[in-house]
C-alpha cells in the first residue's frame, strides 16, 4: 500500500484559519438628573461613591448637574451602567431623595 492523502494528484492543501472580527461593545452613558430637592452635598456624596469621583471633580459635576438640568457622570459597557444606575437608585430611595440616575446608549 501506498501513503496517498485525500487531496487530487499535485494539489497542497492549505489550513487556513479564519479570526472572527471582534468589535467593542455598544457604551452607555450614565446620566444624573437635577431635581428641586435633593440636597447639593448628597449628589456630591453619590458621585463620590459610586463613580470614585474626588471632591472637587464631584462637586464641578453637581453644579453641572444644577445648572443645567442634566450631566453625563460616567460611560460604560452596558452591564457596568446598568448596575451603576441600579446601585444609585437603591442608595437614593434608601435615603428619601427623588435624584434620578438614568442611562442611555452612547
């Protein structure tokens, strides 16, 4: 017997490898929205401990966010923003204040 591979007489065959196209993953903006109650130091303190903010970048944002109604606080993967929004929301209703936190996609 004889070695014969599968391929036709004169034929090499090549192995080649497709990669898939990674891509990266859609982002999400995480959003704070001004209300007429929720104390200024509480906003600070959100953006402090739940975007590891320092004081100073905190309380330019809140100002942002009482000036002009709304600020962009972080932007995530989808996953991390909605836990972030669901982290703030839980704090905020624990503690009787009406901030919203909201995302949306970038």
């Amino acid at each position: 017997m004889s070695d014969k591979d599968d391929s036709p007489e004169g034929e090499a065959g090549v192995l080649t490898q497709t990669r898939p196209k990674t891509q990266r993953p859609p982002l999400y903006k995480v959003l704070i929205l001004n209300d007429d109650y929720t104390p200024m130091e509480f906003v600070v303190h959100v953006l402090e401990r739940f975007f590891g903010l320092n004081h100073a970048q905190a309380f330019e944002l809140m100002l942002t966010v009482h000036k002009k109604g709304v600020a962009v606080v972080g932007v995530f993967t989808y996953e991390i923003a909605e836990t972030k929004v669901a982290q703030v929301m839980d704090f905020v209703r624990r503690h009787q204040h009406p901030l919203q936190c909201t995302l949306e996609k970038e």
